[in-house]
C-alpha cells in the first residue's frame, strides 16, 4: 500500500487556488494531463485515461471492446468482486476460472470454461502475483478472444519485459488506498488501441464528443455513463507515480530477505511464481486449512489466510452466484444462449488453494532488519511444529 504524506498535500495547494478541479476545467490538461502523460512513458503505452476508479476502468474497457448481451467473460475465481460485477454492468455474464498454486488464472481451466459464448478474458494480477500471460496471451490470440488484464492489485510490476496492464488489448488499474498508487478512490485504462482508446474516453465521460474528443478515431457518438476523474486526484497521482518504483524496488529487496530466510528451513520450500525475477509477492501454502487457520492466528500481525478475505472469493459473491442484478427486465443473465449456473463447489480447486494459503506482507515501508527479524521467526515457528511440511509461494 502506497503511502501519502507531505508531498501530496502540498501537490493540492495550486490546485485549490487555481479553483480548476474538474477534469476538463483546464485547457492545459492540469495535473490529470501531466499524470496520464507521465504514466504513458513510464508504462511504456500509447494511451492512457485516468478514471474515477478501477471498476470503471474495467466496465469501460469492456464496453469500448464490444462486450455486452450474450457474452460470457472468464474471469479468476479469486479477485475482488468488481472483477465478476464489471461483465454484468456491459450485459456479459461472468464465468467463473480456477486459480492454481501462483494464485492466479489456471491456463488449463481457461481452456476448459471457453464457450463459443466466451468473447473475452479478465485475469487479474492478484496481490503483486502476475499471471502467465505468455500462455493466456497464446490461449485468447487462438480463440479471437479479447484481453482485459485486471493489474488493479499490481500497478507497476512487471511480467518479463513488460509492466503489468499493458500486455493485453486493455489494462485496467486501480488507485484506491490500499493499492500500490493511492489517491483514495482511482483508477486509469492503458491501451495501445486509438479506437478502442476514444471509445472508452466516449464511454467514461457520457458519450462526449466535445470537451476537446477530436481524435476520436473515426468513431461515431456511444452514449456512456460518468467515471470521470478530477485534478485534485491528478495532483495527488503525479507524486504517487513518482514513489512507484522506489517502493517496489524496496519490496523485491525484502522478497529476497525473506526468501533467502525460507530457503534454509526445511518446511519452507519457495513455490511457483509466474515471473520469480520481478516477484513482489509473497504467500505461504500449507499442507491443511488447520495449519494455515493456525499460521495465520500465531502471526497476525500482515499475515491473513486469503479464504477469508471476504469478497476476494467467489463463494462470498452472492449478487453474482444468485445473478441479481438491477431491474429484471435488465438482467443479462435472462440474455444468455445457455443457462449459466454457480455453486459452491464450481471452483473447488480455487476453494483448497486459499483455505491452506496465508499471504505475509513485504513490509516494504518497515526497515529490512525487522522484515528479516519477522521472517526468522515465523521460520522457527515453522521448525517447531511436529508436523506440516508448507510451501511458500513468493
């Protein structure tokens, strides 16, 4: 979680006595032009739109790509529910994909839920976990499917040679106060795509084709909804862009203190990541839910079990499992070729992985010698235990 202090506050000041604090109140682009700039050159993407949050972001992309009634869209079983309820909010129907050991989308469970229904993918880049997008990117490209990736838990990290949200068709982040930039409530799309671009700046902002949207791609007028941003956001954005990857250099820096720490206990064996060069994530498998509910129980201080994470899984979406939605009549679940049906047992492998996985925080705003003075401990706790070997996925 990114941190705000003194610098953000300060950002505010000429924004406030500048009394421009719209998104579009300022000719220049203000601080909210200057962030999506910056962002397009550090994230090495041609297009970028701040938005009003990560949820919109993902609604959006769904939108400007063609989503909508009648389609299915595959997404993690383990996400925040945002991920589930943006296909909803375009018309889609969501279907549900296990996650394997790196606590992302299974590959081989994405080919099993493809239907001739399915029009896109959502993986989601999960707790600073980064998905095996070279088999997803390989699996959408031979099945004409579309690619949202969801880097909303994983802004800035990067999966090989590329940053997180700019592998797929579209990326969508978000800058709420828990993620890795943090204006409060936030969030920005990331294309490549000029049309798919000025549909989504279209969709965002109430189908305007005003308010300087010239560069519009050729594309006639789409009635939209409002996600859009403000400066004052912008403000606080431009110095969190500027903390991104001195913070994620501190969290690899504590991922190998800990690792390191791990390799040397028996019981804790390092499990698979999709990219352990750039890992920022760090989570603990266990044999039983006993051990993990026990783990989690002697450390709570950043350690949690991730099966009760609340909405994070799927078995805790009930809107979505008892597909209630807004008016009736606008349910797209009564839009479907084929019935589409949730039960607690639908991703019983996503279920097993997070009941015997804690996640431990990097600490990454704490000094490494208390990281290192936490990691040794819970090792000797690990060694005191009669039985349960565990993995650590980090």
């Amino acid at each position: 979680m990114a941190k705000v202090g003194l610098r953000e506050w300060l950002a505010l000041a000429p924004v406030f006595a500048s009394g421009k604090l719209a998104r579009y109140s300022d000719e220049t682009g203000g601080p909210l032009g200057r962030f999506e700039a910056d962002f397009c050159a550090k994230f090495g993407v041609r297009h970028a739109l701040t938005m009003s949050s990560g949820t919109g972001a993902l609604v959006s992309a769904l939108v400007a790509a063609g989503v909508g009634p009648g389609d299915e869209v595959l997404v993690p079983a383990y996400t925040w529910i945002a991920t589930a309820a943006a296909p909803l909010a375009a018309g889609a129907v969501p279907v549900l994909v296990d996650i394997d050991d790196t606590l992302t989308m299974d590959p081989q469970d994405i080919l099993r839920k493809i239907t001739p229904q399915t029009r896109a993918i959502i993986p989601v880049h999960m707790s600073n976990m980064v998905c095996d997008m070279d088999s997803i990117m390989r699996i959408a490209r031979e099945n004409n499917l579309v690619v949202i990736e969801d880097a909303c838990q994983a802004v800035g990290l990067r999966y090989k040679t590329k940053r997180v949200g700019t592998i797929g068709d579209f990326g969508a982040f978000s800058f709420n106060q828990f993620k890795n930039i943090n204006c409060g409530e936030g969030g920005a799309i990331a294309t490549n795509d000029a049309r798919l671009f000025a549909r989504a700046r279209m969709y965002h902002d109430i189908g305007s084709m005003f308010r300087g949207h010239l560069d519009n791609a050729n594309e006639p007028p789409m009635l939209g909804v409002n996600f859009k941003a403000n400066q004052i956001q912008g403000a606080m954005l431009n110095v969190q862009l500027k903390k991104l990857d001195p913070m994620i250099a501190r969290m690899r820096e504590r991922y190998d203190v800990i690792s390191e720490i791990f390799s040397k206990n028996g019981r804790l064996m390092v499990g698979p990541h999709n990219d352990v060069a750039n890992a920022a994530g760090l989570h603990v498998i266990f044999e039983t839910s006993e051990e993990a509910k026990r783990f989690a129980e002697e450390n709570r201080r950043g350690v949690y079990r991730l099966f009760d994470s609340s909405r994070h899984v799927y078995t805790n979406w009930q809107p979505i499992l008892q597909q209630r939605t807004g008016h009736p009549a606008m349910n797209p679940f009564h839009w479907t070729d084929r019935k589409i049906e949730y039960t607690p047992e639908l991703c019983a492998q996503t279920l097993d992985i997070l009941k015997r996985t804690c996640r431990i925080s990097l600490g990454e705003n704490y000094p490494v010698a208390l990281v290192a003075h936490i990691a040794r401990k819970m090792s000797r706790q690990a060694k005191s235990k009669p039985t349960g070997l565990f993995y650590a996925t980090i």
